[in-house]
C-alpha cells in the first residue's frame, strides 16, 4: 500500500498515540511426511493492525485482512481505547525513523522454482529413509518473504523486508516397542542457496535416532553435567531470557523481587546477551514491530544482574531505556516484549578441560522440550553421553534436568570458546508459535545438577 495512504490515515488519528503496521507475508511450504508428499503450497496473506492509546482511556486496536479504508480502522482503534478502563500509560521516547530497510541485494530467489525446492526436500527425505530401523520422517523445507510498513503518529515511517528460509528433519527409528526421535534444522535470510548443503545434517538426524535405539535411560542421581551449545542454549533462553522480559517483570511482584538490578546470579566468568543486531542471526531484524532498532543489551555481566529487555511502553513505566525488543508474531497481535538473540558470551575454556576432571558426569545434548516456573526448571536432552574418568562414555537417553535457576547459574564453573547459534529457535510466548529468535552458547559445565532416570 503507497505510504499516501497511510499519511491520510494517520492526519484523521484523533488519539494521543496512533501506529499502523501492515504485513504482506509469503510463504512456500514443502513437507514430506514419510514417502508420502503431504504438503506444498504457496500462501500469501496480508493484514495490519492499528493500535491507538487515549490518554482517557487505554490501548485500543483494529486488525483487518483488507487494507482498504485505513481512515475506519484508525477511528475503530481510536474508539476502542477510550472505553478500556483508564490506565496510567506513558510511552519512552525514540528519535523518529525514516527508512528502507530491503533485503539484502545478494539474496536473488526469482530464479528459484517450487520444483528446486520441491527437489531439495525430497533429496534429504530420502536421506532419512536411506536408514534401515528409521519408520517414519518429516522432511520441510519453508521459504518466506516478509514485508512489513510501519509508521506512527510522531513520524516514524519504515519499510522493512524479512527473508527467511528453513529445513526442518525429523526421523523416527523402531526396533520392535522401542521407538526413539531425533530432529534438526537450519535457517538463513539468504534464502534457498543457504538450504542447498544439508546432506550431512540428515544423516547425523538418521544416525542419532538409530543410535538412541540402543541407548540406556540414565541412572538418576546428581552429577556435574556438560551442555551443549544447543542445550545451554534452550535453558539460558527459556529459564533465564524470559525472566528478563520486563512486561513479566513488571507485571509480576514475585519477579520483581528476584530481578533485582545488582543482584548476582553467576560467578565472574558469566555473561549473558540479547542482541537483536547480531549479522546473519535467526533472531535478528533492522527495527523492532515498534519501529526501534534492535541493540546489544547486557543482560548479566561478571555474574551481576545489570539488564533488561522492553518495549517503549515498559521502559517509561520503569525509569529506563528501550531496547528494540517489542515485536509481534504477525500482524493478529500487538508488539509485546520479546526477545531476538539471547546467548552466554563465550569464555576460554576448552571441552577438553571441561571434561578431564570429572570421574562420573554426564555431557548432555540438544534439547526436546521443558518447562519453567519462576526460578524452577525442568529440561528434558535430545541424547546425552556419560562422562567415566574424564572420557565420553556410552550413548544414554531420557536425559531430564531439573533444578533452581539461581542456584544453577551459581554452579556454571567453566564456560567454552565455541560459541554456536541454534538456526531452528522459535518462540511461542503469548502469541502461539513461530516468531524467530537466535538461541546461543558455548558448552557450559554446571556441577550439582539433579537428573531424574531410571534406578542404578
């Protein structure tokens, strides 16, 4: 839609804050499930929200499919926010923003064929099925375009392309009752080319799956336990990344108590990040679904509680400065704070000295799922492998860690070199699933760590 358009909408605002973001999203699906072609389809959609606030009044908002008439849903918006019970709302202040942000001159996807992606999906399909024990297989190659325009009423006005391509595997191995799952993937905003070398990807996917067949549950018990990029990735996100969202924060008394500017969680070797700038990152993007640009935000620094992240609406309700962090899964929802590319900052210990002094542990690896509650947790590993006299040991599986945040963070005794970003993060915080984020670390030792399992 011209920006003319979206001028004229906005000179009718008659609330103290007017935004109008609209989206034109395209998406090619491929999914192969087992033999069978289960999916392939092309979609476009295209939609806006309005979101106005009223000083007498609150937020109020219109979403719409059709973009016509922008004028009404400016004036809807505007009326929705004036019969919201009143509420003290204050917005940061941001510089205003003029700009277009395309997507990278290199990423060229015309010449690509749905019969090309097609092929790609059907080649690491057919990987996977290559295995003799695997029975079952999801093979999805996904290729979207985002085109997202926003403009507010104190003149910000941009337009912003999101590419993003993905391969998802997953592969299902049977030996009579026991069935065991592994599953991959990867993603880039340089599209299909990005997707063109995966070959060892499904392979490691097939293999991991049949080799969990064979695998023992872990003995329960306490051990020091080495994770993973991909694993220490998932618990800095999930336990600890969304403690520092400030619209939970500040929402939350019990929060607000445990996250305490100052406070210590870690020893002087921990460092974590968000930073929505990071080039080539799952997480990132040139402005937030509020039109502010993303930054590297010190989370803990030396062990020290030193940040959070906000949208412009907390940061004013908390005395301190936007982050770039408000963002929204699609145009159905209003921005609400969220995180990009959360990570440990790397340190200089190797997985060779990590592991040569532990006599009995456990290196855990990849992440399937888990839980938090406050300062709980609980993690269940892909796989994992025992650690006997300071050597990787036999393939173990049901790998489940549980324990107390802060305690936990206290415990990380020894942080790698080898920093890795997951290209497969997805985040589903009030919005359901699907919007972007970077997960990263390097592999992390933790000591004292309670792992549920079978009896010795």
């Amino acid at each position: 839609m011209p920006m003319d358009h979206i001028e004229r909408a906005l000179a009718s605002n008659r609330a103290d804050y007017c935004e109008i973001r609209l989206e034109r999203r395209i998406t090619t699906r491929i999914i192969y499930h087992g033999r069978r072609l289960e999916t392939v389809s092309t979609v476009v959609n295209e939609g806006g929200i309005v979101r106005a606030l009223s000083s007498d009044g609150g937020w109020g908002m219109s979403t719409f499919n059709s973009l016509d008439d922008l004028t009404t849903r400016v004036e809807q918006a505007h009326a929705s926010a004036r019969l919201v019970p009143r509420r003290e709302i204050h917005l940061a202040s941001h510089p205003v923003i003029v700009d277009v942000a395309p997507a990278s001159p290199a990423l060229d996807g015309e010449g690509i064929t749905l019969e090309q992606q097609h092929d790609l999906a059907n080649r690491y399909n057919g990987i996977l099925l290559g295995y003799p024990q695997i029975v079952d297989t999801q093979a999805a190659y996904i290729d979207q375009h985002i085109t997202l325009t926003y403009a507010n009423s104190e003149g910000t006005r941009i337009i912003e392309e999101r590419p993003m391509a993905m391969v998802s595997l997953s592969a299902t191995a049977r030996d009579g009752t026991n069935v065991q799952r592994a599953g991959d993937g990867t993603s880039s905003a340089d599209g299909y080319p990005a997707m063109l070398q995966l070959d060892d990807l499904a392979r490691r996917v097939a293999t991991r799956a049949t080799d969990l067949l064979s695998a023992q549950t872990v003995v329960g018990g306490v051990y020091p336990v080495i994770c993973d990029p991909r694993l220490a990735g998932v618990f800095v996100h999930e336990a600890f990344g969304h403690l520092s969202e400030a619209d939970f924060v500040y929402a939350n008394p019990q929060a607000r108590d445990m996250m305490v500017l100052g406070r210590r969680f870690g020893r002087e070797n921990l460092n974590i990040i968000d930073d929505g700038s990071l080039p080539g990152q799952r997480g990132t993007l040139r402005y937030d679904d509020e039109g502010t640009p993303p930054q590297r935000t010190p989370l803990v620094e030396r062990g020290i509680l030193v940040g959070r992240l906000h949208s412009r609406e907390t940061a004013a309700a908390m005395g301190e400065a936007p982050t770039g962090n408000a963002r929204a899964t699609d145009f159905r929802f209003p921005p609400i704070v969220r995180m990009t590319n959360t990570y440990i900052e790397p340190q200089d210990a190797s997985f060779e000295e990590m592991i040569a002094d532990i006599d009995l542990g456990v290196y855990a690896c990849d992440a399937i799922g888990g839980q938090t509650m406050l300062e709980t947790f609980s993690f269940s590993a892909g796989h994992g492998y025992m650690i006997r006299q300071g050597q990787l040991a036999e393939m173990v599986r049901d790998v489940v860690l549980a324990g107390n945040l802060f305690s936990t963070l206290a415990n990380i005794d020894a942080i790698g070199s080898d920093l890795a970003f997951s290209r497969s993060g997805s985040c589903g915080k009030g919005q359901g699933g699907g919007l972007p984020v970077g997960i990263g670390a390097p592999h992390i030792r933790i000591q004292d760590v309670a792992m549920g399992g079978r009896q010795a």
